[in-house]
C-alpha cells in the first residue's frame, strides 16, 4: 500500500501534468518534466489507453517492487521501487 509520502508525491505529479496539459506544452517536455525527483518512485503515463497489461505484469513480477494503476486521465501506473 502506498504511504501517505508517495500519495502526497503523486498528487504533485498529477497536478504539474495538468497544468501542462493547460498550457499545451510538446509532449517530449511533459514527459521530462513528470520525471520523479526520486529514482524510488516512478510513475508512467497512458496505462491503459495503449492497453500496456503486458508492461504492468512485467513490472509487477520484479521482486520489491509494488505497482497500482490509476484511473486518472488515460491511466497512470504508479510504481515504487
């Protein structure tokens, strides 16, 4: 289960996204620019638009590694390491 520092963590990224989408910034730049500030949390984009189930299961076989898809926009992943 993700702690309350993770949950705060992705409430930021999600809100850095949105103001991107705002702005309309390239995409190249929104995805540099969700980049976490910490290599132990990870969280990818257009999770379930582009149907990646075979990417989660990958993720989700790696010893210590815990994952939980998010139904926000086109489907975020988190991932924490």
């Amino acid at each position: 289960m993700l702690g309350e520092r993770e949950r705060i963590e992705i409430a930021r990224l999600w809100e850095r996204k949105l103001r991107q989408d705002a702005l309309g910034l390239p995409q190249a730049e929104r995805h540099r620019n969700l980049e976490p500030d910490s290599a132990e949390l990870i969280v990818a984009d257009n999770i379930i638009s582009h149907s990646l189930t075979s990417h989660v299961a990958h993720v989700r076989l790696r010893p210590g590694v815990e994952s939980i898809t998010l139904p926000f926009g086109k489907g975020l992943e988190v991932i924490r390491l």
